[in-house]
C-alpha cells in the first residue's frame, strides 16, 4: 500500500491530496465545503436572530430603551474597524493570487490586528462598562424603568449575540495563526492559495454578521 | 471450527481491512471505509443500550403499577432511551455508516471530499455519546428527549446539562457529514456519472444531507439557548420574567420534525436499492423517487407546528401547518407506489435484504397513515400524548428506519466485509423482527386510541392486556436483533468468502472487489449506463451482470 502510495503521490503536485484528480477538483470542493459551513451559520445565528424579532416585536419600547443604553459611538468604530479588516483580508487573497508572500504576511497580521481592536474596544469600553452600568443581566442587573423586565430581554440577546460574534471572530484569528505559519513556510502561490480564499470567506461572513447585529441593537431606537 | 478455516483460502489480495494493522490504524485512520466501521461498532453499541432501556420500560409496564423501578427511574429510561436512539443512532445510523462507507464508492471517487473532518465527525459521535452515557450514569435525565421548556431550564434537577451538551456536540458531527456528503456528490462523480444516472440511494443521501445542515445548526440555537439559561437563569424562556417558553418549541421542532426525515430518508434509499436489485427491474419512475426525497427535505422544514397543536398556536397557523403536513404524504407515497410498480412482474427473490425492505414497506405505510390522523386538527387533540403517538413513530422509525438499516446492513455485508452472511439464519431473524415488531407496537395504537398516556410510569387495570402482548413483543423483538449481532460476527471469520458482485447488482460499488482495495478502485471507473440495467432472465442485460 504505501509503495503504490508513493508512487501515486509522486505524480501530483504536494498540496494536491492523493483522493482529488487535479487541483481544481481540490478548490472547487474546498470552496464549497466553506460556503456550505457558512449556510450552517447562518442558520445558527438565524435561530437568534428569530428569536430577537419575536421579543423585539413584543417588547417593542423596552428594546428602544435598551438600544439607547448602548455607546453608539464605539459600535460604530466597531463597525468601521471590522470592514476595514475585510479589506485587508481581500488583499490578502490577492497578494496570495499572485504570489507575493511578503504581502500575504503583512496583510493577514494587518487583519488580525484589526480584529484584536474589534474584541479589544468591545472588551474595553463597552462590555466593561455595561458592568459597570449594571446592565450585565446575570451579574448585578439593575435598570430603573417600569420596562426592566424587557430591557434584561433586550440585553441577554446583545451578549448571546455580540458574544457569539466575538466567539467566531476569536476562532478566525486562531486559523489565521495557522494561514501565518503556513505563509512563512512559504505554501501559497498562484496555483495554490485555496486555504486564504477560504479563510477570507469565513471572515467575511462574520463581518456581515455584525452588519445586521449593529443596526439591529445599536440603531433601533431612532435618535441620531 | 478448524475445517472451517482449513477451507478458508490464504488471503493474498490487499484490500482496506488488510492494507494496515493495529490500533492506531483504526483511531486514525481517514479512509471512509475503516470510519464507517467505526461508526457501526459505535452506533450499535448505542443501539443496544437504548434498547436495554426498552426492555426495562416493557418489563415495568408488565404490571398497571410498575413492576421493575421507581417513577422518577421511569422518567430518566424513556428520557435516555429516546436520546440514545433518536441522536446517536437513527440520525447517524444510514447516513455515517452505509453512507460513509457506499457514496465515494457509488460516485466513484477514492474517498469523501474531506476525509480528515470524516475522521473528526467520528470523534465528535464519540464525545457527544461519551457525556450522554456519562449523564446516564451520573443520575440520569428525566426531562423527555424534548427537554421541553420551562421544565428543563428551571425545575429538573438531572443531569439536563451533560445530556444538551452531549447533543450540541454531536449536532456539529452531523453537520460535518453531511457537508462532506453534499461537496462529494457535487464535485467527485465519476465521469459519465449524470446527476440522473446516481443511485438513488445517493439521492437520498444528498435531501439528508441539506436537512442536516440547515437543521441542525437551529436546535444548536435551542440546545444552546437552555444552556445559557441553566447557567444564568435571565429567563428567555421563562414567563415569570416575559420569557416565552413555546419559543423554545418552536425553536426545537424546527429541526427535530426535518430529524424524522434525517432519520427516513436514507432508508428510503437503501430500500430503492435493494428494491430493484431483488426484483431484477428498473426502478419504477426513477425522476419521480429522486424528486420526492427533494420534496420531502424542503416540505420537512415547514410543517414542525404539528407538534404543537395543543401547545398554544393560533388556529390559523395550526390550520396551514395541518395542511402543509399533508403534503409531506404526497412524496412519500410516491415512493411506495414506485417501490410497488417496481415489484410488480419482477423476478422477485426473498433473500434476507428483500425481507427486511418488504417489511420496511408495509410498515412504513401504516406509519405514515396513522401520521395523517395526528395531521389532522381534531383528531389530534384526541390522539395527542397518548400511545397512539408513541406507536406511530414507532412504526416509521424501528418499523421504517430500523428495518432498512438491517436490510441495508445485509445487503451490502459481502461488500463491507468480503463474507456472505448464512441466508438462513438472516430470513428467519428477519421474519421474528417483523412479528415482534407487530406484537410490540400494534397493540399501541389501540392503547392509545383508548387514551393511555404516553410517558406514565403507571396506568389503570383495563390496559393491563394490551400492554401485556405489547411486553411479549419486545421480547420477540429483541431476540431478532440479537440473532444478527451473533451470525453477522459469526460470518466476519467463518462465512463463505463473497465474490464481488453476490447479488448480481447494479452501481460502482459492486464492480470493485470485496473487500475494496484501498484507493476503492483499482482503475477509476467511468459510467457508460443508466442507474438499474436490470432486465429479465435470459436478456442481453441481465446477462451483463455475470
């Protein structure tokens, strides 16, 4: 077996495994999986979401009320930092579709660092301070409205959600770690870059992840 | 015992039970032939300790005020007998182990698309089944397999946790396979092989697969939303607080009613193989069979309100969610006409795969007949809760499911191992396992229509007959299950060795050796025909099958 292993593998290029005919077979595959996982997400978050609407529907005042609690000023920095980390993760792509490794590095560290801020401002100045303000449903909770009971609602969904976003963003920066690693060691070129591609796919999504949770918790109450 | 292996030729021919040996080329392994060994090995154990939970129940229910064990002990049986065989056998069953080990083969291809995730999905199966058994052990959990709200987050004090998280974990298993499945059948089929020349066993599959994915990460929402509710009691689904407890119903049915399809629609496909293969004739409206799988994963996602016509819904929506759960036996009546004009003026022969998918077909049918009646509004409010309930599902999923298993776990034996199994002793287990199933659950149906509550650990002395031939019945049952579990190991080392072909099938599968080599395929095939070019005796096209 592992002679006619070996001889098998010899014909095909490294990063071709030994099951796919040729490598665009090995993409094609690799592209879809992640677009399939991404369908599973959506779905995941949908579940969420859903529900949201449900309560946001039927505690529609105390979902305002709650909405105005949160720091708009740094969800929309969130927000801006977060786009601008699709950027870079683009060009990422891009400098792997043309082989420039230096430029693959320069620009995956680039997006982590990006998304390191996003936790960091979430961690730093918002969830930090929700502590503080008591609004923190199982730790302290304390709204003086005659709408509490909705506002708690409202914000056992902002942490679910916003926690489960920064859970996604923490898993893609560990896989960026291993992008890394693999980008020093010299992996990517033109004819083989699927794993950014795909990694690019997954991070995008969970940027427009926060496309709809920041309107959705951070604009709804109609002031600004 | 010495003759026997005296008999048995030296094995010279390197296939991928032989090519390795040792542990280690077992646990990691990532050909999908060795994983879906694993999975069987795995799935069966569950098997059979969800039905040592069975037996105990049937045992108790021996006597109107419980024979063997404590209510509370009651609770946590059929509590863990439904997780144990809903989660980690009927939704893993046909999917991880025949699927595993038959779609790169029926496509083709050398493996799955992702073969390291395949390996991964196993392992996730086994620490999901690892805290359910954990739980088990630990004190049990008496919530329902349902883990129905508000119950489950506020007032059970058993092991509610480690079962969720069991069930989370194996979600993310589920997904991965049928991920890999769907990626395998779209981008690695053989040249030649059209998406209307599949088997329709890989159609049944892919529908699976689209449930799986799209299902299952929703009662993650649900599995996940009780989690966080266990932990920080802030009452998302309690209505003290302006939770909304039904949400949590909501959420669950979303995907636990397109489950059942999870759980059927690969035994549909393996009854369409074996169907043919047994008759010696093309499937009857081969489109039409392919279709209805389709059908039936996209009508599976819309009708999930049935479950809940007593548990708060307006009447309008109970009324369309009624409607659109009629729809569902459109397709699946299609396929029982197909499967009986396939039959009709075939060469039919009555091996022990034909057995079980015979049995599958009739059973399925009652089944599926007796679903309408929970379909429909006024009747369900009778019927609701009740054994009626227990007996249909019953009927679809050890009726339906289990016995396509067994009948696809026969029929493609010679080919997973390279041993015929004793024909015999196979018609006849299959023979007890139809009359004990009858015996068990037909008597259900009647104990339900006369009101019997499900999940009662009691119940008044008028039932005592009924429930009585119920118990005989398991018995008979189990005795049918255990008989394969001997002759199928007993065949592992002493049965005859099994030529590629045994049954003179049609599809790739049966054109390499068995067992297959490795790489699946000494040289990659290329399909130059139609699925099922079965004929009659003596014709050009059934001879080509010698």
């Amino acid at each position: 077996m592992t002679d006619a292993a070996s001889a098998h593998s010899s014909q095909h290029p490294p990063y071709l495994a030994h099951h796919f005919t040729d490598i665009e077979q090995q993409n094609e595959s690799g592209t879809l999986g992640m677009w399939l996982f991404l369908l599973t997400e959506i779905m995941f978050f949908g579940g969420l979401f859903a529900s949201y609407a449900i309560y946001r529907l039927r505690y529609f005042e105390a979902f305002r009320e709650g909405s105005h609690l949160l720091n708009v000023k740094f969800g929309a920095i969130n927000t801006a930092v977060l786009i601008g980390s699709s950027l870079t993760m683009a060009l990422a792509v891009r400098a792997a579709q043309l082989s420039r490794r230096k430029a693959i590095i320069a620009f995956i560290i680039l997006t982590m660092v990006l998304g390191i801020a996003f936790i960091g401002i979430k961690l730093n100045y918002e969830w930090s301070a929700d502590y503080h303000e008591g609004l923190i449903p199982w730790m302290g909770f304390h709204v003086e409205s005659p709408n509490a009971a909705g506002v708690r609602l409202f914000f056992c969904f902002y942490f679910f959600m916003t926690g489960l976003h920064a859970l996604h963003m923490v898993v893609g920066l560990g896989i960026m770690c291993v992008l890394l690693h693999m980008a020093a060691k010299g992996r990517f070129d033109g004819g083989y870059f699927a794993p950014v591609e795909i990694t690019g796919l997954y991070w995008h999504f969970v940027d427009i992840v926060w496309i709809f949770l920041f309107p959705l918790l951070y604009l709804i109450g109609g002031r600004y | 015992m010495s003759a026997a292996l005296a008999e048995a030729p030296p094995e010279t021919r390197v296939h991928y039970l032989n090519a390795d040996y040792g542990i280690k080329s077992w646990l990691l392994t990532t050909d999908h032939k060795r994983i879906a060994l694993l999975y069987l090995g795995s799935v069966t154990l569950m098997f059979f300790v969800g039905g040592a939970m069975a037996v105990m129940m049937r045992i108790h229910l021996i006597d109107p005020a419980g024979a063997l064990v404590h209510p509370d002990t009651f609770n946590k049986l059929f509590t863990m007998h439904g997780v144990i065989m809903i989660f980690f056998f009927l939704i893993p069953a046909i999917p991880a182990v025949l699927g595993n080990f038959l779609v790169p083969l029926m496509v083709g291809a050398k493996d799955l698309a992702f073969p390291r995730i395949n390996l991964l999905s196993w392992y996730l199966y086994i620490a999901g089944a690892s805290l359910a058994v954990y739980a088990m052990v630990s004190g049990g959990v008496d919530t329902g397999w349902t883990f129905y709200t508000p119950y489950s987050t506020s007032y059970a004090h058993s092991q509610v946790m480690a079962t969720a998280l069991g069930a989370f974990i194996l979600g993310f298993s589920s997904i991965l396979t049928g991920l890999n499945f769907i990626v395998t059948i779209h981008k690695m089929r053989a040249p030649g092989l059209t998406w209307f020349r599949m088997p329709l066993f890989l159609w049944a599959i892919y529908a699976t697969s689209i449930i799986q994915i799209l299902g299952t990460p929703v009662v993650a929402t649900a599995i996940l939303l009780v989690g966080l509710e266990r932990l920080f009691h802030v009452g998302i689904f309690d209505p003290a607080v302006g939770g909304d407890p039904i949400l949590f119903q909501h959420l669950f049915w979303f995907y636990s009613h397109p489950a059942v399809y999870i759980m059927i629609l690969p035994p549909m496909g393996v009854i369409s193989e074996i169907v043919t293969c047994f008759s010696r004739k093309k499937v009857f409206g081969y489109h039409f069979v392919a279709f209805s799988s389709m059908a039936i994963a996209v009508i599976s996602f819309l009708v999930w309100g049935h479950h809940m016509f007593v548990t708060g819904m307006s009447v309008y929506a109970a009324l369309i969610f009624s409607v659109l759960s009629f729809l569902v036996a459109i397709p699946s009546a299609i396929k029982v006409f197909n499967w009986t004009a396939t039959l009709y003026q075939g060469s039919i022969s009555y091996q022990a795969p034909m057995l079980y998918a015979l049995g599958f077909i009739g059973l399925f049918t009652m089944g599926g007949l007796t679903g309408l009646f929970l379909a429909s509004l006024a009747t369900d409010v009778h019927l609701n809760g009740t054994y009626f309930i227990v007996a249909h599902f019953h009927y679809i999923m050890v009726g339906g499911a289990v016995m396509a298993y067994m009948g696809g776990i026969h029929f493609w034996w010679p080919k997973i191992t390279g041993r015929m199994f004793p024909d015999t002793w196979a018609r006849l287990a299959a023979a007890i396992v139809f009359i004990g199933f009858n015996l068990t659950f037909f008597p259900q149906f009647m104990l339900g229509y006369l009101g019997m509550p499900r999940r009662y650990a009691t119940y008044p002395a008028e039932f005592q007959v009924l429930n009585v031939m119920s118990s005989a019945g398991a018995s008979i049952l189990g005795i049918g299950y255990l008989i394969p579990l001997v002759y199928l190991f007993w065949s592992i080392r002493y049965g005859p060795i099994a030529p590629p072909n045994p049954w003179r099938a049609t599809g790739l599968e049966w054109q390499t050796s068995s067992p297959p080599p490795t790489q699946n395929f000494e040289i990659p095939p290329v399909v130059k025909e139609e699925a099922y070019a079965y004929g009659p005796p003596g014709s050009e096209l059934e001879d080509a099958h010698d």
